[in-house]
C-alpha cells in the first residue's frame, strides 16, 4: 500500500453468513471517508458472495466520489480470486 498516496480512500469489507439463521450480510468500512455500512442480504446465499457484494458496493461507493484510486481491503481470497 505504500506506492498509494497517503490520502487515498481504503475500504475494508466483510462478507458473512449465520449458520443458524441461514442469513448473509455484509458490511463495509472507510476511515478516509468516516464511512461505515451494513446490509442483510435477503437470499440465501454462501459467504464467498456476501464478500463479493461487498466489494461491489466498495465499488459503487467509490465510484461516487471524485477520488481517481481506492484501496480495496477484503480478508476473502475466494472472493479476490473470482474478480480477476
């Protein structure tokens, strides 16, 4: 991270699923931006994709703002992986 400026917005995200419940969430968090959001996602669905949903709405987030870079922070190699 240190070929980045200083400034440049990092977004760390989680993706998880209750086993008991069966429901995913996800949940996103800037310190740059003093930015934090969560969300229940309604579907049924594996904790690889609740990262996934995650990044994306990193993504949208981002791209909202009028910085040009972002750093994207997720604990999820699946998830990494299946961007590529």
């Amino acid at each position: 991270m240190s070929k980045f400026p200083p400034k440049t917005p990092t977004y760390f995200t989680d993706g998880s699923i209750n086993p008991d419940s069966n429901l995913a969430g996800f949940r996103i968090y800037c310190p740059n931006k003093n930015l934090e959001e969560s969300c229940k996602i309604s579907r049924l669905c594996w904790s690889t994709a609740a990262e996934l949903h995650a990044i994306e709405r990193a993504i949208l987030l981002h791209s909202e703002s009028k910085d040009q870079r972002a750093i994207i922070i997720s604990d999820s190699l699946a998830a990494l992986q299946l961007t590529i």
